[in-house]
C-alpha cells in the first residue's frame, strides 16, 4: 500500500509538471527554452535532493526529532486557537476579553511575516482571551504527554536491557 502512495505521488507530481511545459509550449515558448527550463528544473532537483538527503544524514535523529516534535506543538496550539477564534465569530464559545493585546502596529496579521507566523504558530495580533488558553492547554497537554510517553519508553528500554 506504501508503494502505491509513493507511486501515485510521484505520479502527481510527474503530470504537474508535464501540464506546466505543455503550458508553456501552449503559450509559444520556442523549443530551446522549453528545454533549457526542463533541465534547469531536473538539475535543481536533482541538486536539491541529493543536498537535503546528505544534510540530513549528518545531522543526529535525537536532536532532528526534538527540533520537529517542538515544531509540530508549536503548530498544534496554533490551530487550537485559530478553532478558538473560529468558534467565536460563531459564538459558540466566549470570547473571554475581545482583545487581550493589540500588536498589530509592531507585526499586522496582514504583513508577510504576520501571515508566515500565523500559519506557523497561530500568531494574532489581536487574540481574544480563549484563544490564549486554547494555545497554552493545547501545548501544555501536548508537552505532559511528551514527557509521559518519554518516560515510558525510557522505563521499557531499561526493563529491557
């Protein structure tokens, strides 16, 4: 079932790009751009690939986990509270205080880094007081459970050994 997955997206992405040169083609580009993008792309995937695959051999799964399972949180209570936000324009929940801080002079949730934040770790610049406590119990649950399933396996592995 993995290799059909693997299959179809490779597949996807393989038609992807087959629509963008007939595209291109569609448009009037002559044959020798066509082909100078076509191999300017499989050479820079090629690179990028082989770049990231030899990075992240280097770099110790310990640490490369840590880093992501932080990200990962981070995200998580991000969309809890956007769920919060969501659920209040509905009112289904209470806003508990409109506007706990205003920061939208210093970062707008328009602006590229305000929107970057937002989709990262849920930044608002102006968060009602239910979307802080979604975030924080969201990554509070998320953190206790860490360290119990850490501690688990800890206890396991030395059971084991």
């Amino acid at each position: 079932m993995l290799l059909a997955v693997v299959a179809v997206a490779v597949l996807r992405e393989g038609s992807e790009a087959v629509l963008f040169v007939y595209a291109q083609a569609a448009n009037g580009s002559d044959s020798l751009s066509l082909a100078a993008g076509v191999a300017a792309g499989l050479i820079g995937g090629i690179a990028m690939g082989l770049a990231l695959y030899l990075g992240l051999l280097r770099i110790p799964m310990r640490h490369f986990f840590t880093a992501t399972n932080w990200l990962l949180l981070l995200v998580a209570a991000g969309m809890a509270a956007q769920a919060a936000h969501f659920l209040v324009q509905t009112d289904l929940l209470p806003a508990l205080g409109t506007r706990v801080w205003d920061t939208s002079a210093w970062l707008s949730d328009r602006s590229l880094l305000g929107q970057t934040l937002h989709a990262l770790v849920g930044y608002d610049a102006r968060p009602a007081g239910i979307q802080l406590a979604f975030y924080f119990a969201t990554a509070g649950l998320i953190v206790l459970g860490m360290n119990v399933c850490g501690k688990s396996n800890s206890t396991a592995s030395n059971s084991r050994g």
